[in-house]
C-alpha cells in the first residue's frame, strides 16, 4: 500500500510549517517543511557569494552539495544551519535561489525521499501540483494578507528581531508575487486541493480542522 502524503501548499505566513507540524504529530506521521530547504540553500550559496543566476558552476556546486534533514533541523555537507535560515535577510534572498531550475531539480529527489520511509505531512508552495502529485489529500491552505504579517510579525519579534508590520507586509507581499509567477513550480492551488482561509480561524481550529479532513479522505 502506498505511503499516506498529506501535502499542504499555500503564501507566506498562512501558518503551513506550525500548523502540519502538529497534524504530523497527531496522526502519527513525518513532516517535511520543504521551506526549511529551499532556505538552507539559499543561506549557504548566499554566504558563499553566488548570485541567483543560472550557470554551469552552480550546477556544478549543486551536484556536490548534500542536503539533509534530520529531527527538525537542516544541515548542508553535514554543518547545521538551522538557526540561520529564518532571518528577514533569508526571507528576502530565499525566492530568488527558489526560483531557479537547477534548485529545484537537486532538491526534488530530497523531497519526495522523505514519503518513502513512512506517511508524511509536508508543505511549502509546490507539495500538491509538482513533489507530490498523487498525495492522499491536498490542502491549500491561506488567510488574508494582513493576518498572514500578524502572524509572521509576531513570530519575528518573539526571536528577538527588530523589524516593522509595514516591512513585514511588504516583504511577504513581494515574496508571494515572486514565488507565484516564477515559470517553475510557482505557488498555485493544485486543481484538487482543499481551500482553507484560516484568516478567523485559531491554529487550533486548523490543526482540528485538518485531521478532520486527513482522516475523513484517507
Ligand atoms: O515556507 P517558507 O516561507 O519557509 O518558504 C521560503 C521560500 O522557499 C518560499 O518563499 C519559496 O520561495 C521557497 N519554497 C519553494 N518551494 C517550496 C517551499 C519553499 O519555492 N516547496
């Protein structure tokens, strides 16, 4: 029988990596937060100062470099960088790495090995329509744009960072503009995702909402 894959899509701060961590750890499952990924990446060749263009050294680089996950934390040739990867300076760098095919190729085998060892809840923005398009259930999940910079705002001064709800909004604005109109795997509602506006919703609400739902369709 094929491994259960519940596969959570949707914008920037709609509360997809809290929310299908929590549905992982009720229904008995892996998560894969597949933003973690594109992050450490973009981290590491940032700080190895390569620009987000296309050429036959990046390619080359990414052929050598391992990615691994590992117990909620992200290591890259085996050094961990998960504490490095949810600055605002990622956030702004992390789409334009996201975007390049060459990215996307080295980090799809990663992705889709994850759902061989067992059942998986995973999200980013590509789950349902590109890494895992048979998935037992699709959720796109979403809230409006100025409860998705709440969220992110919030979060973002509980981790001691000094930035402003305007910058955020525009950040995750501009972000969401990028990933959704970039010519590989951009961020869109699979044709048979479930929609969820969890904008009055609590993450409660949405975590009792989704097993609901993991559970009625599987
Ligand atoms: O989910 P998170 O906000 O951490 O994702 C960071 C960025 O990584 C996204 O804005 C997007 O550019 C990229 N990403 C992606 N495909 C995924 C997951 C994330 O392109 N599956």
């Amino acid at each position: 029988m094929k491994n259960l894959v519940v596969a959570i899509d949707g914008p920037a701060g709609a509360g997809k990596s809290s929310v299908a961590k929590k549905v992982a750890e009720l229904l008995g499952l892996d998560y894969l937060d597949t933003g973690a990924i594109y992050r450490a990446l973009a981290f590491y060749l940032n700080a190895m100062g390569f620009e987000p263009v296309e050429s036959p050294y990046l390619t080359e680089i990414l052929s050598k470099i391992k990615v691994s996950l590992s117990d909620g934390c992200v290591y890259i040739n085996g050094a961990d960088v998960t504490e490095h990867i949810r600055s605002p300076r990622v956030d702004s760098i992390v789409s334009s790495y996201a975007a390049l095919p060459t990215v996307r190729r080295c980090l799809l085998s990663i992705q889709r090995e994850q759902a061989e060892e067992g059942g998986l809840v995973a999200d980013g923005r590509d789950m349902g329509t590109v890494v895992f398009p048979d998935a037992t259930i699709k959720i796109y999940l979403t809230a409006s744009d100025s409860v998705r910079a709440k969220r992110r705002h919030l979060q973002l001064l509980e981790r001691g960072e000094k930035v402003s709800f305007d910058e955020v909004l525009r950040q995750i604005q501009n972000r969401d503009q990028f990933d959704s109109n970039r010519e590989i795997a951009p961020l869109c509602q699979a044709s048979d995702a479930i929609f969820v506006d969890t904008s009055s919703m609590t993450e409660d609400e949405v975590v009792d909402y989704l097993v609901r739902l993991v559970k009625e369709n599987s």
